[in-house]
C-alpha cells in the first residue's frame, strides 16, 4: 500500500499537477483575461506593503531559480566543479538566506491579509488559501536544511535531483528516488506540486505578464493632479 501511494504521489501525481498548471493557465488566459491580474492591495493600505512585497519577490524569485537550476542540472555538469557534498552545502546555504529573506516579507504580506479588516474584506478565499499554502512550503523548505546537514555527502540532494530528472524526461522510476528520504523532503514535494496545480485558478498566473516591456518603452508616463 505504502508503494502504492509513493508510485502515485511521485510518479503520477506530478504529471497531473504539470498538466493542469498548463492546460488551466492557458484556458484562462483565453477565457477569463479580466481575471489575469495581481489584485494589488496597496491602493487599500500601503503601510508595510513595499517591505512585505519586495522581500517576497526577491525571496521567493531566488528560491524558484535556485530550485530550478538545483534540481535540473545534470551530475556530470557540476563535478566539473564541486561534488555533491558541496552542491548540497552551498544550496544549504543559499536556501537559507533566500528562504528566511522570503519569510520575513511573506510573513508582512499575510498579517496584512489576515488582519487588516479592509483588505481581509476584499480577499478572496483564495488569495488567504494560496498565501497560507506558500507559508507552509515555506517552512518545510526551511526545515529541510537540518535534515540535509545530516546527509552532507549530498545523496539526498542527488535522489532529488534524479527524481526531478526523470519526471521532466518521462522516463520511470521517478517515484523510487524519493521513496527513503525523511518526510520532510516528501511533503515539500507534494506541496509545491499542488501549488503548480492550484496555480491557474489564483493569483498567482501574474508571475506570466512580468512587464518587461516597460524598460524598453519610449519616454515617461506623466501623470499629473487635478488641482
């Protein structure tokens, strides 16, 4: 039963999340444009907002890069440079700083949320729900580093790399990599996938229309008062 649900949960599940994230996002970007936004609260209180946010983005762009190139880059590319050991320890490290800057500002973000009686009146549930959702992975991401300062010859990190590998290669026995790691590594995986999968039905689409365009445009938008 246990491998049952190892198989799906890391095997399968990912797969599903993967394609609702894209099927979903693409869908509502065609259907519910109007609904592709980031739902700014700043014009409703300010106090806090820029802090909270900055350290947010910052953090959370950081860590999602910091994963992406973790996790996707082969064995063969990085002992050219360093051994696993020290792949894990620098990702130890980097995670750390990038995850308690994430923190600090996520943390600003849902207080506001939670507490201020006018912007907890114009949330959505699922603006709570996805704030309380990264809260979480946010914290088990943290709590992964003293369980891999118990592994230092980074075979953990290498399991999760392999896992990772071969999900985006669809190749199978992705599942089993992730089979005898702590529990931590596990539900910080499950998570972060249902966070892909909830993806296209929040806010969090507008990470697509970063605005680029705006340091490439012409001249300044002026903006002048009535009076």
């Amino acid at each position: 039963m246990s491998e049952f649900i190892n198989q799906f949960l890391f095997g399968i599940y990912p797969y599903l999340a993967l394609t609702v994230f894209f099927v979903g996002s693409l869908i509502r970007y065609d259907r519910d444009q109007y609904t592709w936004k980031a739902d700014s609260s700043q014009l409703l209180r300010s106090r806090g907002m820029r802090v909270g946010s900055n350290l947010f983005h910052i953090g959370i762009i950081l860590l999602f890069f910091g994963h992406l190139v973790g996790l996707l880059t082969p064995e063969a590319v990085y002992h050219v440079f360093m051994s696993a050991g020290t792949k894990q320890v620098v990702a130890m490290v980097a995670g750390g700083i990038f995850g308690l800057i994430c923190f600090v500002g996520l943390t600003i973000l849902l207080k506001r949320r939670l507490f201020d009686p006018r912007i907890r009146a114009t949330s959505k549930r699922s603006d709570v729900l996805i704030l309380l959702i990264l809260y979480v992975q946010l914290i088990l991401g943290l709590l992964t580093i003293p369980y891999s300062a118990q592994h230092l010859d980074g075979s953990s990190m290498v399991a999760l790399a392999n896992w990772a590998q071969y999900i985006v290669t669809f190749r199978s026995g992705a599942a089993d990599f992730v089979a005898h790691q702590a529990w931590v590594f596990k539900v910080h995986l499950f998570l972060g996938l249902t966070i892909f999968l909830v993806f296209p039905f929040t806010r969090l689409v507008h990470v697509f229309s970063v605005p680029f365009k705006y340091l490439s445009r012409r001249g300044y938008q002026i903006v002048r008062s009535r009076g």
